[in-house]
C-alpha cells in the first residue's frame, strides 16, 4: 500500500470528491488557453463559463463523493488498472460541443493519437474503480475531449454560439506521452473548484517520467 496514501487516508471519516485523469504538458494547456481567448474574444461566445488552465485535463472516470476510509482501496485499484500499461502519445485537435450545436452546454478540444489504447486505458479504469463513490455509471459511451467551457445558453443565443463552434477550426495543436494517470481530489466552492493531485500511477513499471524544462517525458527504467 502507498504509505502517503495510507497516511492521508487513516482515520478518514469524511467523503471526497475524486476523479481519475490524464495530466497535460505545460505547453500544451498554454495552447488551449489561446484556443479559450480566440473563442472568448468573439461576441457569441459570452455565455461561456471558460475553465481554467490549471483545471483543464483529460477525464477517464469521474467517481464524485468516495468515503475517506475508501481512499487506500481506491488507490489499489488504480494501480491494478494501470499495471502492465505502456505509455502511448496522444494530440488535441478539433472543436465541438455536448450535445450538439443545437444545444449546446459543454464546449470542448477533441482528441487525437492513440486513441484506442486510451480508450483501453479507460476501460479498465472503469472496471476497476466500479463500486467507488456515488456517481452513477455513464450510459454514454467514452468520448475523450478536453473541456474548454459550460455553457449557460439556450434558444437563439445558445445556437448562434452553436454555429460559431461548427465554423471555428482548431488545427493540431500537439502531442504529449501519456505515461501517468492521476487521482484527483476536487474541492468546490463559490470560487470554484480546486484540484489536488493524491496520487499519481505510471502506465509501466518500466516507465518514469522525467522533467525537462516544462516538459514531462517519458523514459525507460524510471528516474
């Protein structure tokens, strides 16, 4: 067991809030904040609550409210998932919306790469984690994006935001390892929420990640 994880979890009577995701390079959240300020800047784009950079990830399963006491188990099967896992290289590209144009209440970043092995990754991370915390299972099927803003929009200005979305373009922007997943600890509140990293698991036991300038890369044989 992972002594911090154990030693933050013993004794732990309250419930948290947690989700599991896939950190981005420095670089590239820089990129996506500009991809926000070209959006932002654009009159039809007004009712959007952009998130913030330090908050923008790529989320393989959102568990809501887990029991404190639940935390060591929780970190267990986490690792479980991500054992035998190689790293893989991921991009973003593309712009779209949840659920349509029509309709539109999530703005987002799509995805590019290696997708299959991420959806791979997802999968067991849902297997695993089943049974963690109080958010329902997603009907829908996995849909990786970046989330960029939520929108609080409808009838004619929720579609004319719609339609700016289908003729912006957002052209590949990178691509980065994908050699850790994290869980993480979302505290709200009227500022908004706050994100602290608990635990961190390589995808290989033969991965590390190195830091490189901003960079985080990943090498063979840990460091």
């Amino acid at each position: 067991m992972n002594p911090v994880l154990e030693s933050r979890a013993a004794g732990a009577q309250e419930r948290v809030r947690m989700f599991v995701a896939v950190p981005l390079p420095a670089s590239l959240l820089d990129k996506v904040t500009q991809v926000q300020r070209r959006l932002q800047a654009h009159p039809d784009a007004t009712p959007v609550r952009w998130v913030r950079p330090e908050q923008v990830h790529l989320t393989l399963k959102f568990l809501g409210n887990v029991a404190g006491d639940d935390l060591p188990r929780l970190g267990e099967a986490l690792a479980s998932a991500c054992a035998g896992l190689n790293a893989f290289e991921l991009g973003l590209a593309g712009l779209g919306c949840f659920p349509n144009t029509g309709n539109p209440r999530v703005v987002w970043i799509g995805i590019t790469g290696a997708v299959t092995q991420l959806d791979a990754l997802q999968r067991r991370v849902e297997q695993a984690l089943r049974g963690f915390g109080d958010h329902a299972e997603e009907a829908r099927a996995f849909h990786p994006h970046l989330t960029l803003g939520r929108v609080n929009a409808h009838g004619n200005e929720g579609r004319r935001l719609g339609d700016l979305l289908a003729r912006e373009r957002v052209p590949e922007l990178g691509a980065w390892p994908v050699c850790q997943v994290d869980l993480v600890r979302s505290e709200l509140s009227p500022q908004g929420a706050r994100h602290t990293v608990f635990h961190s698991l390589p995808l290989s036991a033969g991965i590390g990640i190195v830091n490189r300038g901003e960079e985080n890369s990943c090498i063979q044989g840990g460091t």
